[in-house]
C-alpha cells in the first residue's frame, strides 16, 4: 500500500480530521517562512490529539541538527524530513544520532537535480519540485526525468499532487508514497473532503496493482 503523507497540519481540527480519514503521516512544518509553521509546543499538543498510529514528520529546512534532536526525543515527530540543502554530512550526523527515519528532500528542477542521490545516508527520499522558496507551490515536476534516474532508496512524490492526478502519478512512478498540503485545503486550511477524496484516489490506485 502506498504511503499517504498529509502535511502543514495546523489546528486541532486538522488533528481530528485526520483521525477520522486515518493517511499514514502527518507532517509538521518547523520553517518560521511557511505559512503553517508550528512552534515545538503547538506541534506538541497536535502530536497528543492525533492517533498513535499516525507518525508525524517534522519538515525543518536547513535547521541546525543538534536543534532536531530534541523534536525526536521529546516523542514530537516520529520522522525527520531535511527540506533544504543539507549536504551528506549532515545527513549523515543525524542517522547517527538517532533512530527516527530520516527523509531527505530533493527539489527537481532538471536531470541534474536526481544525480548523486546514494551520496545521502537516509532513509527515503521526497521528491518535490523545484521553486525559488521551499515548498509550498503545488507544481508538479516533469516526472518522466525519472526514467532515467537512479533512485537509491524509497521516495515520496510530492508537489502539485490533487485526488485528481495522483492515480495517473503513482502509474508512471511507482511511489513509496505521496505527499500533498495546499491541494487538500481551502482557504488555507484543510478540508476533509478534500483529503478524503485525495486519500480514496490513492487507496482506488492501489487496487488495481494488487
């Protein structure tokens, strides 16, 4: 089954919407630009609502890594995804420090972007396109780049993915998982027949794979 990531959850609503449309993550945005950035404590306080099975990943974009540890251990998120432009080491520092997952995201602006992937020690890669800020766009990146790519690990495909794309999506890539935020909200915040909708596509693609 492939892996549904909600992420930029906010309020106590999107909590229990989750609850309630059950996707595998939940994704916190640690990045004081995003306009659905979490403090550690409000996080903290989503993290208690939402259901223990439901991991949260904590998105930080070119944080410090001694100041993600404490997210980890304090039980916050259960999955680190780097967003910006940490190097291998980094990368590296981290998985050795602690046992969360650790996803690393690649912005694809062209075949270059795909180059190089097995230099990082991580669990999994997001791939996501490429825009002047970080995330947050809803574009789509041209997929069939793909084709050509050495994928090391299993990878989230994210950006600009709707309930109405994703199926044709996950046909030509063959995901680990998916991942949306703004197309499943309205108004700038989430919409639980969005997600529901989104959340039915994926699960109706899956289907018929198996």
């Amino acid at each position: 089954m492939t892996k549904i990531k909600i992420c930029g959850l906010r309020r106590k609503e999107d909590a229990m919407i989750l609850n309630r449309q059950h996707p595998d993550l939940a994704g916190f945005i640690f990045y004081p630009k995003s306009r659905r950035y979490l403090t550690k404590d409000q996080a903290g306080a989503l993290r208690k609502l939402l259901d223990p099975s439901i991991q949260t990943v904590g998105v930080f974009v070119n944080s410090e890594p001694e100041a993600i540890l404490p997210y980890v251990e304090a039980g916050i998120i259960q999955v680190v995804q780097l967003h910006g432009e940490e190097p291998p080491e980094e990368v590296r520092w981290l998985k050795a420090r602690t046992e969360a997952p650790v996803l690393k995201a690649i912005r694809v602006r062209d075949r270059t972007s795909l180059e190089g992937l097995d230099r990082y020690d991580c669990d999994g890669f997001l791939l996501d396109a490429f825009t002047p800020g970080y995330g947050g766009a809803g574009k789509t990146f041209d997929d069939t780049l793909l084709r050509q790519a050495v994928i090391p690990k299993p990878f989230f495909m994210a950006g600009g993915l709707t309930p109405q794309n994703v199926g044709d999506i996950m046909a030509r890539t063959h995901p680990y998982g998916v991942d949306v935020s703004s197309a499943v909200e309205t108004g700038g915040y989430k919409d639980e027949s969005k997600i529901k909708a989104f959340i039915e596509a994926v699960r109706r693609k899956d289907e018929q794979h198996e």
